[in-house]
C-alpha cells in the first residue's frame, strides 16, 4: 500500500484522528447540530441552496429529538470508533447525512467529499469551521475530518485499513472494490449501492380533492422529484396507477404538474440535452412505446404496456416519466428486488400496505411513504436502522 | 434522379443557400424517410414519438436526433456488407465512441460536398500539402478516429504530403524545411487542428530554426477551442500571432462533427462567423428544444446535413452551444446563416444521488 499521502486533502480537522466515542444521541452532538442548523439558518446566503436550507431544517433541533426518542431502546449502547464514509459526488451535501449517521451513532469520522468546491459546500464548511472553534465543541474538532482526495484505491485501501466501520455510496462497481479492501476482522460495513423508486396513484381519490389539497399534492410531488433533479435514488421514475384509472383526472393532474415546473424549476441547456438523450434512447430501444401527445416542455410521460423484469433501467431524469396501468398490485411481485426502494403514494393508506407486504413478502422496496416525504432522510435507510449498526451493545448485568 | 445528386453532380454555387431552400428540405426528408424505412431504432424513436414526416414544412420541425445515439447504439440504414468504413469520434471527455457506419457511396459523396466547398479557398488543383500532425500510417484501414478521418478527408486536396510532428511529439524541422524548401515559393496547403496549430506553431515553433516563412500558405484548422481557452487564446489572437510570427495571413477556421464529415460549416474571413451553405444548415434550441429565432440569443446547436445515406445523421442535436448572428453581415454574398459556437453547453450541478 504506497500512495503519496500528500494526495489527502484535510478540509476540515486534523491528520491524527483520534477516535473517541459516545453514546448515540450524545447531549454535544445534539447541540451541536442545533448549532450547525441555527447558523445555517442565519447565513445570509443559505437561501440560495435549497438542498442546504432542507438540510438546516432536517437537523434542527426539535426533529432531531424526534428521532431520537424514536430510537430509544433500554439497551446501553456506544460507537464502534472511526468511521470512514465514502460519499456521493451526485447530492452536493449528502455527505452530511452520511456524517450524522455516524456521529449520533457515537462515533469518530472521517467523510471523502466528492466535491468540495461547491458553492453550498464551501458555505456549509466555514460554518461549520466556525462552529468547531467553540469551546465545547473542541472534541468533535480532534474526532473529525472532512477530506479530499481523487479517486484512488490505495487511499481508500488505507483508509479502510485501520477503521472499525465504513459507510460507502457508489455503484455496483464501487462498492465492489471496497468489499476486496482488507479491513480489521470487526470493521462493520454499510453499503448503499444504486436504488430504484416507484409511485402508486389512485386516480378515484385524486378526483376527490379539492382545489387546495390537490396543489398541495402537486407540490409534493414537484419537491420528491425535482429539488434533485429526479436523480435522488429516491425520486420516482415509473409512476403507477391502479386499475381502470380516469383518465382525465390524470391529464389534469399532469398539467397542473407541468404549469407548476413551467414556474419553479430553473432548467438548463444541460439538463434538457440530458433529458433528450435518455429519452431518444428508449425511444429507440423500444418498439411499442407510446411518448404521451401532450404538448408538454418540461413533463415527458413514456406509457409502458408491460412491466419489464429490467424495469430498474427506466429511469427518467428531470421530469421524464414512465407510467404503468396496474391490473393487480401483485404485479409487483415480477419486478421488485433488492434494489427497488422507495414507493411514494397518493390516495392509499398505511394500513393498505402494511396489508400488502405482510401477505405477499415482496423481495425489496424498504420505504413506504406518502408522496411530498421522499426526500426526508430518515436514520432507517435502505432499510436498515443505521444507529444500530454503527454502535455496539454493552450487555450489564 | 436522386435529389442528392441535384447537389453532388452539378455546377453549383455553394453559397447560394437562398435558391436551394426548397431542395434542401426534400433532400433531408428524402433520407430520413430512408432511414425509417432501414434501421430499425429510428423508425421505432419516430413512430414512439408519433411523429408524421410527410407532413412537416420546414426544416425546423424535422425531429432530430441526440448526438450521443451514435455513441450509445450501432445506427446504419444498409446492409452490414455494404459496411465501406466506420468513422469513430475522438472522444475526449466521454468514455464511449461514436460510431459512423459508411458505405461506399456515403463516402464518396462526403468527398464530394468537401471539395465543392473547400474548393473556393484552395482552387481546383492539389497543393503541397504540410500537416501539423504524426503520420497515422499505422491505422486500421475499416476503423478511424475523427482526427484521421479529418486529415484524409482534406488529403484530397494535397499533395506532397508532409507530415511534421515525429513520434516524439515535436516538429522535425528537417522535414519542415525540406518541404519549405521545395514548395514554398508558391501557394501550399497546411492543415492541423486547431489545439496543434496552437502547440506547434504559435507556442513551440523556432523562428531561427526554420528557413523561410509561410507568407504562400494556406492554412485550414478545425476542432474547437477548448484547449486554447484555458490560455485565453481566441481567433482573433490566433490570427494575429500566426501573421506576426510566421506571416501567415490566410487562416481559415472549420466546424464540423464526425457525424456530419463533408459538408462542413467555414468561418468566413470578412464577419469571422461560421456560414451555412447549401449542403447544410443550422438551428439554435433552447432550453426547451424551442428554435430560437433573435439572433444573439444562445442555445444548443442543432445541425442537419443532406449527406448521410448510410446511418441517420441528417439532423443532430449537438452538445455544443451558439447563436444565429444577423444575417445582413457587412460585405459577405453568403445567403446563409451565420452563426458562433461559443463551446460546450456548460453543465449543470446535477442534484441526485446515482453514482459516486
């Protein structure tokens, strides 16, 4: 393992991580989030960036309190120790969720920030800079680091070396070459690869709105698929609707989604020519596909007859969707695997789901959420509860 | 007749878009009715659109086709034996190649159109030609490179082919001399692109090491200049330091996509815009692939080119960004449109999380 270890950008900490270690939700790490939240909040140019103002808003205090007494078991539980996290290039701040799971775990971090010449995240790390410097929060200081470096196996190799746990989002090719590294025998790995996202409809209920409630839900929609530009993994892509669906609640609905895009979404050049491309090649791939007629600029709907077992590559990007007309919900027993993640509804209920998946144990889709709630990250992710796995028990008897 | 050959086979003023519109458009509509009939992924890409061909006007409502197609799949509208040659682009930034499928007569007719239109600068005989690039001897004959293609493509207008950059990489002044030696009393032809023309003989060429300048030459260079950027090097520069160095005053600059090899877009020496003629045509789309009709206002170049026969390249929506600058441009007999790349459509942030 010989790298020029010069390569290892320290954005913020130092180079000798010291691992300490806590109880999940310790009092410093929830004040210091309150901290990170306020001043956010009070930066001037937060507003700029809506990812960084809905993450503001995510770890404030009173949701993180939420969380928090969510989690609580009576088990006595602490951090592993370092955690080393390898981050999305894709969701400019992301990386912070990553950073909290294993802070509130109770652990030491070491975060690879794919692009830290970012506007919000050079923002983001002089507050957070700021906040370091105070005098209670000095520890944390000395227990984390947020770094750079170009993509390099031999970095990555020593970084996973010498952790107790790794949180790695990438590909399959990615997470590939982090399970070869050789890690310590009780290093605990999470792994979050590439997911899909689907969204059930019922078409009878949307016609029961009225005028409020259905702008609401467009907004709903608008925020799970265009605040990332329909690239989360946990933006819809095929859009479900159930039997016999009325269709010209459904021409409504989609319209008043497309006037809604027309005057909050800031397009560009790129994103079109994008959105183009993805489209002209399923087009051509395809032979029985049907572009809806519409005259729409920014909503493109490609209807599908069939469900596809490689449905999982029909992804839409900026507003480019797949819809489905749905005979039986079991339907989804052809298609759904591991990698199938968030299914976001309208007009259906918990109790309907929670139905469903206990009679027929489909192999994936991990979050069930009505629509609007996608984006909200959640310490339960890809189906895992994240805390649980980043800490350990201390059985006392 | 095929209405191509209207094009290929008959004296004709290049220039004289105005009287061609016509033709022009039932040329296109021609070939890509053609291709809809022979392959297969663009009848299924128009019939998933629902579009009518036969119905279209203009040209601005002629679909188009994402540049990338021909990276992400194999498009040819003949029989693979009649596959003549497969042109490959260069590929810089993406990993994937496009892919040109040509058959004979595709390339033939790509000679042609380039020679009608180069033939107004350079004359009708071949000249000494001097190219700043290596010699590609060693290539696959069936599969090219842009580069390669570009400077065969324009070896039909040379001759006395010199080619003066050696495997190390720099200019072999031998060879450069021995060739001024010989041909540079008279008009010569040199070709290289743009970022090499830059390299060699603005930044690295020894003036004391060369025995006599390039006043006689002729240089054609394409390819862009987003190498040159980054060295805030724009035409005008380029112009002026080729003509204070080497006093070489006639420099005409290209703009062509290996998807469209031959017809050729030339800036023009008295409004230094690129000009349409009459085997081609621009169109600038915006945001929401709308054509932009102000001038000035820019947008994604769309390029549509009676050429290609072979494979469905007539009308591409590039990644490159322009805009239409008034036609009524000073002293040119153009009756085409004129228009500026500015370079690469600049990318977006991309908000999501799909891959590391």
């Amino acid at each position: 393992m010989t790298f020029d270890k010069s390569k290892i950008q320290y954005l913020i900490g130092s180079k000798n991580n010291k691992s300490d270690i806590s109880e999940p939700f310790s009092d410093v790490n929830l004040e210091f989030l309150n901290e990170l939240s306020l001043n956010i909040f009070k930066h001037k140019n937060s507003k700029k960036y809506k990812d960084l103002i809905a993450f503001a808003f995510w770890c404030r205090k009173k949701n993180i309190i939420k969380i928090k007494n969510n989690f609580l078991d009576k088990q006595f539980r602490l951090g592993l120790g370092i955690i080393f996290h390898l981050t999305p290039s894709n969701v400019p701040i992301a990386f912070m969720y990553s950073f909290i799971f294993g802070l509130l775990s109770g652990n030491s971090n070491i975060v690879r920030v794919s692009k830290p010449d970012l506007e919000q995240v050079k923002l983001l790390f002089s507050i957070i800079k700021k906040i370091f410097r105070i005098r209670k929060f000095e520890k944390l200081s000395q227990n984390n680091s947020f770094i750079y470096y170009d993509k390099d196996t031999n970095i990555s190799d020593y970084f996973s070396s010498f952790v107790d746990g790794r949180v790695v989002w990438g590909n399959d090719k990615t997470i590939g070459d982090f399970k070869k590294m050789t890690t310590k025998s009780k290093c605990v790995d999470l792994f979050f690869g590439d997911k899909y996202s689907i969204s059930l409809f019922s078409s009878k209920k949307l016609k029961k709105l009225n005028k409020i409630e259905f702008s609401n839900l467009i907004k709903n929609f608008y925020n799970d698929v265009f605040i990332m530009d329909q690239n989360a993994c946990t933006s819809p892509h095929l859009i479900i609707w159930e039997k016999k669906p009325l269709k010209s609640i459904i021409e409504i609905f989609w319209n008043n989604l497309e006037k809604f895009v027309q005057d909050n979404y800031l397009t560009s050049l790129s994103i079109t020519s994008k959105k183009y491309q993805i489209l002209n090649n399923y087009l051509m791939e395809n032979s029985d596909l049907r572009i809806n007629k519409m005259n729409n600029k920014y909503i493109k709907r490609i209807k599908i007859n069939k469900l596809d077992k490689n449905i999982i590559n029909y992804r839409g990007f900026s507003g480019l969707f797949f819809e489905y007309e749905m005979k039986d919900i079991l339907e989804l027993n052809e298609i759904i695997n591991r990698n199938f993640q968030t299914l976001s509804y309208f007009g259906y209920d918990k109790i309907f789901f929670e139905k469903i998946f206990k009679r027929n144990k489909f192999k994936g889709i991990d979050r069930i959420v009505p629509v609007g709630e996608t984006l909200e990250m959640s310490l339960i992710w890809d189906g895992i509860n994240v805390v649980n796995h980043l800490s350990r028990i201390v059985s006392i008897k | 007749m095929k209405l191509i050959n209207k094009y290929l086979y008959k004296k004709i003023n290049i220039k004289n878009v105005a009287n061609h519109k016509q033709l022009f458009f039932k040329t296109i509509l021609n070939q890509l009715l053609s291709h809809k009939k022979n392959c297969l992924e663009y009848k299924n890409l128009i019939n998933n659109f629902d579009l009518k061909l036969k119905r279209f006007k203009t040209v601005e409502e002629l679909p188009f086709l994402h540049v990338n197609m021909f990276k992400e799949k194999d498009l040819y509208s003949i029989k693979k034996k009649n596959i003549y040659k497969i042109l490959n682009s260069s590929g810089t930034t993406n990993k994937k190649l496009s892919k040109i499928f040509l058959d004979s007569i595709n390339a033939k007719n790509q000679i042609i159109a380039l020679k009608k239109i180069v033939a107004s600068f350079l004359g009708e005989e071949r000249l000494p030609m001097l190219i700043f690039e290596k010699n590609p001897n060693l290539i696959d004959k069936k599969k090219f490179g842009a580069k390669v293609a570009a400077i065969l493509g324009f070896s039909i207008f040379g001759k006395n082919y010199t080619y003066v950059i050696n495997s190390k990489n720099e200019i072999d002044y031998k060879v450069l001399n021995n060739f001024l030696e010989k041909f540079a009393d008279n008009k010569f032809f040199i070709f290289g692109f743009t970022s090499s023309i830059y390299e060699f003989l603005i930044k690295k060429i020894d003036n004391r090491k060369i025995f006599r300048l390039f006043e006689n030459g002729i240089l054609f260079h394409g390819g862009g200049w987003k190498k040159l950027e980054k060295n805030k090097i724009n035409n005008e520069i380029f112009k002026s330091k080729l003509n204070y160095k080497l006093k070489l005053s006639t420099v005409v600059n290209y703009y062509g996509v290996v998807e469209q090899t031959g017809s050729i877009f030339i800036e023009c020496e008295k409004c230094n815009c690129f000009h349409t003629n009459i085997f081609n045509d621009v169109i600038i789309r915006d945001e929401n692939l709308n054509p932009i009709k102000q001038n000035n206002k820019r947008g994604m170049i769309q390029v549509l080119s009676i050429l290609p026969s072979s494979y469905p390249g007539n009308s591409i929506l590039l990644e490159d960004e322009g805009f239409i600058v008034n036609q009524k441009n000073e002293k040119c007999d153009n009756t085409g449109k004129s228009f500026k790349i500015v370079g690469r459509i600049p990318k977006a942030e991309v908000r999501g999380c799909s891959d590391v």
